[in-house]
C-alpha cells in the first residue's frame, strides 16, 4: 500500500476549518483537519511531495519526516505545525481504516464507556465568521442578522470598530433553553466574543443587571 496524494479542501465557517485526505493507491481515504491559518493549502502540497509514494501505515516516521523537512520553517510550532497536524490525523485515521478497526484501538484503547457532551452556543447571537488572519468578514453561508450594520467588516478583532455590541442577556437564555430542550446538560457560551481585547461596550463582560459581579473570561 502506497500514498497516492494528499488533497485539502477549505470550509468556510466560523474560521477556515482545512479538512486534510491522504488517499491510498487501494482507494482508502483519511481524513484530518487543520485549525484555521493563511496559506495551509499551500504548506499542504509541499508537504504531499515527501510522503507520496510511501506507505501510509509508518505514521510515526512520516510525521517525524516532516518535522526534519520543515525544521527550517519552525516546524516545531506556527503554521507549519498546523499544517503538519492535519497531514498526522489523517494518517493515524487512514492507519485505522486499512487494518479495519477503530482509531481508538490504535491510540491506546478505550478509556470511556461514554463521554458528556456540551453544546456550544457561542455567543448566543448568529456566528462570526473571521478570515484566516482573523478580519471580520460576510459570511457566505447564511443570511447576516442586520444587513446595513456596521460589524466593522475587514477589521480584525484587535482593532477598533469589530465590537458588536454587549452580549445579549435574553438571547443567552433563549438559546441555553433551545440547548436544554435538544436534550443538552451542559452548555458554554463566548462571552468575550466579539473582541479579544476589551475596547468599548461590547468588550467581553457580562452587564451588571445579571445580578452578579461581571467576570472576564
């Protein structure tokens, strides 16, 4: 069994979530994604060049191949590891597939019967679509609650004029309750989203009118 390449395709969404396929000469396919970073696709065909043609189940020494190869490029952290790490859990996965069994057998067994879920709700109203250099964009994927608002369109979050406002106490209560009635017992929200850095009203705090001492997350 050989690599016979190595495809990414990006997903716009939130971020850019880069699902990464290594394809073996059998027709079994891998799949893993990178988290979000300008020019992945790219560090992804460089990449594919060194593992073609090799055979896909020695996981570990493709990967360390790859960090060697990369090592003048900092493989050891920044965009190259985000690359990288695509390329290793679509590996590990297409490992999985070739010997017929769950990933987790080969990650060492499974350590839980089941695992307690959450839902996200991010921060409670529609989800803030950002570029791979975190600028606020159009998202489109769906319809942007408002469209004559000003979100501060091609800003990044650590500038100026990307806040949208104070998080919304009732939204965050109808969507906990939406959660709730999915069957969900746990939910998270982003109350520092928008805006990493606290610079006007829509900074990252809780109003005081929610009855307690407002905390930064």
């Amino acid at each position: 069994m050989r690599i016979e390449a190595v495809r990414s395709a990006v997903v716009e969404a939130n971020f850019d979530w880069t699902v990464v396929e290594v394809v073996s000469d059998d027709g079994l396919v891998g799949l893993g994604e990178c988290f979000f970073a300008p020019g992945l696709q790219a560090i992804l065909d460089e990449l594919a060049t060194l593992v073609v043609g090799r055979d896909p189940r020695d996981v570990l020494p493709l990967v360390e191949l790859l960090y060697v190869a990369a090592s003048g490029a900092g493989s050891t952290g920044g965009l190259v590891l985000n690359a990288i790490s695509g390329v290793d859990a679509a590996l590990w996965d297409l490992a999985a597939r070739t010997m017929g069994v769950p990933l987790w057998q080969l990650l060492g067994g499974r350590s839980h019967d089941r695992v307690r879920v959450y839902a996200d709700c991010h921060s409670a109203g529609s989800l803030t679509s950002l570029g791979p250099l975190l600028q606020v964009r159009r998202p489109r994927y769906g319809q942007v609650d408002g469209p004559t608002e000003d979100l501060g369109w091609g800003k990044t979050l650590f500038e100026p004029g990307a806040e949208t406002g104070e998080l919304d106490l009732d939204e965050v209560r109808l969507q906990a309750r939406h959660a709730v009635d999915l069957g969900f017992d746990a939910v998270k929200f982003d109350v520092d989203v928008p805006g990493f850095i606290p610079r006007g009203s829509g900074g990252g705090t809780s109003p005081h009118r929610c009855g307690r001492t407002s905390r930064r997350t």
